[in-house]
C-alpha cells in the first residue's frame, strides 16, 4: 500500500511538473507558440530573452513557487493525514527521501514533459524552488550570486550553472565555518543535493541535445 501511494505521488509530480508556465503565460498574455520563439525551450530564459523580460521574470518566480508550494502542500497534506485515526503510519510516504523522488518527479516533468512531446524548459527555476524547499538559506545565497552574475556581467548561463552547483558548496562552506548553521542542517541534505545535482545535469543533456547544441 505504502509503496503504491509513493507510486503515484512521483507520477503526479511528474504530470504536475508538465503544466508549462512558459507556453501557458505566452499562449494566454501574446497569443505565441514559445516552441517557434527564440531557442523554442519553453523555460524563463527563452521569455526573458525573446518575449518580454516582466513576462520571464514572472514565469521564474512561478516557477520556483511551482517547485517550492507543491513540495510544501504534499508533506503539509501527508502529514494531517497522518494524524488521522486511521491505523496506518504514513510516515514513510513523507520522510526526506521519499520527498526527494517527489521533487525529481516534478523536475522531470518539467523538462521532459509527455504531454508537450517531451518539449520543456531547462528547469533551472523549478529546480531553485525545490532546493529552497529543502535547505532555503544556501538556495537564497546562491540565487543572490546568480543574480549578480547575470546584472553586472551578463552571464545568464554561467549563472545557470552556478545555480545548480552552487547550493552544495555553499551549504558546505556554512557547515564548516558557521557552527550555529551545523546544529540545525539537515542531515541528508547534502547527499540530497548531490542526487539532484546529477539529475538537473542529465535533464539538461537531454534538453541540450534535443536543440543541437552538441
């Protein structure tokens, strides 16, 4: 039974994943098909760069929300059913772990979404919205970071890439010099980022390849 909720939450993340802010926002707001637009990604970097830069900035946060809110509401959900006299522990279907296979669910939906032929975006928002939701603090200044990059220098991708890795190291850093952080870091959130780490790099191989980058 256990294993079987597990099931179908990771395949609900994944179909929740797949609702597309970027094609809904362009389709709904300037009548486009974002897949004949610019890079044809449907991701806030292909918005920013060639629709409207408000419209991005929307979709981004959307999106991070996406990633953030959907997490929160499944363990908020889980966890007052819990409570529920119900005989069953349902502890396993929201430990950390377990959260985590929701989280890849969402994210890949969001990448390789069926119901758009496999067509998404790079998931660099959904991806800041689910790493705040396990750890907020190194997500927060890694987006700081990221920020800075793209003002000052202009490096949209190579904040992309600092997003993605970033967290890990920052969290590191915190955890070394700041002995106040160490007492409440989450135990499994380091090798949770590293599993997420290698997903955002395999994700994005596939959407890089799909668009002859390489």
């Amino acid at each position: 039974m256990i294993y079987l909720v597990i099931g179908l939450l990771i395949v609900l993340s994944y179909m929740f994943g797949g609702f597309s802010t970027a094609r809904i926002l362009a389709k709904s707001v300037r009548s486009l098909n974002i897949y004949k637009i610019g890079t044809g990604l449907a991701d806030t970097e292909n918005i920013f760069q060639n629709v409207s830069r408000p419209m991005g900035i929307l979709v981004g946060l959307i999106d991070s929300a996406k990633g953030y809110l959907y997490l929160s509401l499944i363990y908020l959900v889980l966890t007052q059913l819990n409570r529920l006299p119900m005989g069953l522990d349902l502890g396993p279907i929201y430990n950390p772990g377990v959260m985590m296979l929701y989280a890849a669910g969402l994210l890949i939906g969001h990448c390789l979404p069926l119901s758009n032929k496999l067509r998404g975006g790079r998931g660099i928002f959904t991806y800041i919205g689910i790493m705040a939701y396990f750890n907020v603090l190194p997500t927060l200044i890694t987006v700081f970071i990221a920020w800075l990059l793209v003002i000052i220098w202009k490096q949209i991708r190579f904040a992309q890439y600092m997003i993605v890795i970033l967290p890990l190291f920052v969290t590191i850093l915190l955890d070394s010099f700041v002995k106040i952080y160490s007492k409440v870091l989450p135990p499994y959130y380091i090798p949770m980022a590293i599993g997420m780490m290698a997903l955002m790099g395999v994700l994005n191989f596939f959407v890089s390849k799909k668009l002859g980058e390489f």
